[in-house]
C-alpha cells in the first residue's frame, strides 16, 4: 500500500469555482493580448480592439469570439492577416 507524502505546500491557484471553459477562455484572451499589441501598435488600442465589432470577424467582437471553441483560431488568423497586410 502507498503511502502518502507532504514534499511542500502548493502554489496558488486561481479559485476552484471557475469552470474549465472560463480558465481556457483566461488562457486565449492572455495569449490575445500579448499579440494584439504587437499587431496593432498599443495595449490601449488592442483594449478597444478586443471589445469592439470587427467587420473581418463577421461583425462579432474578438472577445466574445475567443469564448467559442473555434474563435481562438479565427481571431488569431485575422491578426496574422493584419500583420502581414493580406487581406481578402
């Protein structure tokens, strides 16, 4: 039979209460937000960004976007579109 065994305690954690889909949707909106400044230039706008209607992601804003299974790949693609100038 194991035995068990206290080697420390354990880092903090974010509370329990948040639901798996809340921590992933935290996670894209963080890596999001490291790439939209780059992308466009400040944090502030990046801000405004994430929370405004975007005509490329058919009128829906980024961050309700990133909420959605498939809006992390959408949201990503069109800022590498941006970066890149292409367009279609």
């Amino acid at each position: 039979m194991n035995t068990a065994k206290i080697y420390g305690a354990a880092p903090l954690s974010r509370p329990a209460c948040w639901s798996s889909l809340h921590r992933c949707y935290e996670l894209r909106k963080e890596q999001i937000l490291i790439q939209v400044p780059h992308t466009l230039g400040n944090h502030q706008h990046a801000q405004s960004w994430l929370i405004s209607l975007v005509r490329a992601l058919n009128r829906d804003s980024p961050c309700r976007l990133l909420t959605k299974s498939n809006g992390y790949a959408e949201v990503l693609a069109l800022l590498l579109r941006i970066e890149y100038g292409v367009y279609m």
